[in-house]
C-alpha cells in the first residue's frame, strides 16, 4: 500500500491497525530516542513500528506458540451455532483429557 504525499492512504492505515492494537507507553533514555527517530526518518517509518518490530524480533513465538494460537484464533468457537449437535459436554472433556493438544502442536 503506497503512502501518499497528503498522508491520507497512512491514515486510513493507521486507523485500520489502531484497532487491534494496544496503546503502551514506554520510558527512553536520550540515546534510545536519537537513534530510532534517526532510523525512522530514514527508513520513513514510525518509532513506534520500529520498537513493535524489534520486539517481535527479540520475543518471537516459537512454531509451537504460533501453532497454538491459529487453533484458538480459527477453530475454537465454530460450531457454537450448531443446533445439530445436542450437548456436547461430556465429549468435550473426553477429547481434552490428556495431552491431545500438545500432541498435536508437536
């Protein structure tokens, strides 16, 4: 998505993305500060994509996290609006019982 001179693609952008953030506040020492906005006014981005971006670097998920949260983020919840299926307490602790789970993720 290119940027353009009035900043109005950014906005729309930003907002977008605004959503499903959290804002955070942070302390800098004088240095920390110089250095990302030197960075960020040449590589033209934000301090605050820079810092989301080195943190995603120094505490990236493992495979097995990654893996963990795509199942709770696409498949918990999707037949909740099956009417078809009756109870389904009893097989839910069966299924869960154990280590299926970890199984699966590896």
């Amino acid at each position: 998505m290119a940027i353009s001179r009035t900043g109005r693609t950014a906005k729309c952008l930003m907002y977008s993305v605004y959503i499903v953030m959290r804002r955070t506040q942070i302390y800098l020492d004088d240095r920390q500060r110089r250095k990302l906005d030197r960075i960020a006014k040449r590589t033209q981005r934000t301090v605050s994509d820079l810092i989301r971006e080195a943190i995603d670097a120094r505490y990236a998920a493992t495979p097995r996290e990654d893996f963990l949260e795509a199942l709770r983020a696409g498949a918990f919840g999707v037949w909740k609006e099956r009417t078809d299926l009756g109870q389904t307490d009893a097989y839910l602790r069966r299924q869960r019982r154990g280590s299926r789970i970890n199984r699966l993720a590896g």
